[in-house]
C-alpha cells in the first residue's frame, strides 16, 4: 500500500476550498482508496486574509486522519508553500497542486501509473490553456523559451509547480535550501528519471489569480539569476564591447589630434563616450549588486517561513 500525499498551496482562495475538496475527493481520492493505497492532504495557507483557513479547519473535521494544515504567520509565497508542504509531505509519492482547480485532480492518476512505471519525477505538461488572458499566455511564453535558452538545464517548457515526486527525489530536494526559490528548475536540477503528462491546462474555478504581475516578474527574474550566469556574463560582454569601441574611438581621436586642424571640436563625441561609458558602467554594477543582494540574503541564513499553526491529522 503506497501513501500519496498532495500538497496544496493556498492563498485566499476562500471561493475554491470546497469545490477542490469536493472534485479531489471524487476525482482523486476515491480511486485512490479503490485502488489500495492511501493520501494525504497537506493545505499550506499562505497567510491568507479571507477565510481559507478557518474553512480549510472545517474540512478537516470532516476528513480527521489525512488532513494536515499549515499556516504561515504571514504571505511567503507560492514557492514557499511548496516548499512547506514538501518538508511535511509523508508519502512515497508527493504531488503540489494549485488550489484554484487550474491543475485538474484526474491527472495526477496518470502521474501515479508513471511512477509506479518506477519514473521519480513526473511533470505536466500544459498542452493547452483555456480561458487565460493573451497576456498571460504571451508571457509565459516568452518566460519559458528565454530561460530555456539562457540555462544550461534543459528546464522543461510550459511546465508550472503541478509535478508528482518520489519520496527520494523529495528528499534530495528538501536539502536544497536556497532563499530565492524557483522549484521546477530545482526539481530538474536534482536529476533522477525524469517524464511528463500532458493536460489541458483550465480557467480557474473562481477567484482571481494570486500571481499579480509584479509576482511573476519576481519569480521570473529569481529563475534566471537562480540558474543562470547570463545576466554577469551579459555586463562582461557590454564592458569588453565598450572597450573596443573606447579603443577603436581614441585611434580616431589620436589621428583627429595629430593629423588634421580640427582637434579643438571634439566636444560631442566626448559627451557621448562619457556618457555611453557611464551607462555601461552603472549597469554592470547593478548586476553585480543583484547577485551580491542574494549572497547577502543567502548568509542571513533565515528560516524559509515561518508557521504559525499547525492542525495534524489525528489518527
Ligand atoms: N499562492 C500562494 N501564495 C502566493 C500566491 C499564490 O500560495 O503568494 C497559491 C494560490 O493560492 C494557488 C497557487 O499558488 O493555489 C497558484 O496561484 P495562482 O492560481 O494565483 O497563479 P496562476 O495560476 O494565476 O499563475
Ligand atoms: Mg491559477
């Protein structure tokens, strides 16, 4: 008998808690129970400011002995919660969710036969998206290639946190303790055998999306300099251009000097070497300051999160 546990971030989602209970429990959890084996629900509320959480107590009067909740003393983040529910999760099999019935609960039985198929990492693939904006779609779109291209892991495209792990690749990924946390990447990162299965990625159920644009920017960015040199390597290659340039620019200036009459009108291109060299050089140091704002957030060495509250499962 194999435990699954699913891990299911929450961030006001006050509309969605009892329809996800309710399609999990008939898409999921029933087959589950039919098939032998046995779940687990580990709810992360993410801080929220509306009931989710004094409904999510409500479900789990209803369902006593697999229902964990956690609650953070205040909003840490979607990759947070996961990363909260990854640390608790018992079972062979862990599977994080999106609350808002984006990630259909049916699919996660197809992830459950790739695993017993003795795969340890199973992702799901969006092949479509229904209802999500042009924005939306565009972005991450874009999101996904630029860091294909820009990362040496071939970090699978169009793949969001919906994603079944094997107890051991949990465990591997439970040791990786970074503070700026983008987990597909990390979960590819880990290696083991890794597949997919594809689904029709929905609208949400109810609600409007957690992950405002200033939040996908930040994971965006989180994501390329988590796995990525290219930003360091990109001030590099502006400062070695530039010098060419400089370089190329003094030979001309040295012949204007020296050869011609017409040294004293060299106030232009001055301004613009001045000026140009300045932009390269304020925005290298910019890099430079981002990676060094992580190095010194990563040696604070803070907990992830901090929980409030703890409901367990009573046996
Ligand atoms: N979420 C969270 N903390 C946050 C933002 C989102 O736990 O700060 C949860 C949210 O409740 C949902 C999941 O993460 O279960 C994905 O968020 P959302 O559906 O808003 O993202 P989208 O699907 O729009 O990308
Ligand atoms: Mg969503």
């Amino acid at each position: 008998m194999a435990l699954h546990s699913l891990v299911i971030p929450i961030f006001n989602e006050e509309e969605n808690v009892h329809e996800l209970y309710r399609r999990l429990h008939q898409d999921l959890l029933m087959p589950i129970r039919n098939r032998g084996d046995d779940y687990e629900l580990v709810f992360v509320d993410d801080g929220s400011m509306d009931r989710s959480f004094q409904l999510l107590k409500e479900l789990h009067e209803k369902d006593q002995k697999s229902i964990v909740i956690i609650r953070f003393s205040r909003n840490f983040g979607h990759q947070m919660a996961i990363t909260a529910g990854l640390d608790r999760a018992r079972g062979d099999t862990v599977t994080v969710l999106d609350a808002d019935l984006q990630d259909p609960p049916s699919i996660v039985l197809e992830m459950i036969q790739k695993w017993e198929l003795s795969f340890d990492i199973v992702y799901a693939v969006r092949k479509k998206r229904l209802q999500e904006g042009l924005f939306k779609r565009l972005s991450a779109n874009f999101f996904y290639r630029i860091l294909a291209y820009s990362t040496r892991l071939d970090i699978p495209k169009d793949v969001g946190d919906f994603r079944l792990m094997s107890r051991r690749t949990v465990d591997a990924l439970r040791g990786l303790r970074e503070r700026h946390r983008f987990m597909r990447g990390m979960a590819k990162w880990i290696g083991f055998k890794q597949t997919y299965v594809s689904y029709v990625r929905e609208g949400r159920f109810a609600g409007t999306t957690k992950y405002p644009f200033q939040k996908m920017l930040r994971l965006a960015w989180d994501a390329f300099t988590g796995f990525s040199l290219l930003p360091l390597r990109a001030a590099t290659f502006l400062g070695l251009s530039s010098a060419v340039v400089s370089f190329l620019v003094a030979l001309w200036a040295l012949y204007i000097r020296f050869f011609t009459d017409q040294a004293i009108q060299g106030w232009t291109s001055t301004i613009i070497i001045v000026l140009f060299l300045g932009g390269v050089q304020l925005f290298c140091i910019g890099v430079l300051g981002e990676y060094v704002g992580r190095i010194f957030e990563q040696v604070k060495n803070r907990p992830l999160y901090i929980i409030e509250e703890i409901v367990a499962p009573i046996k």
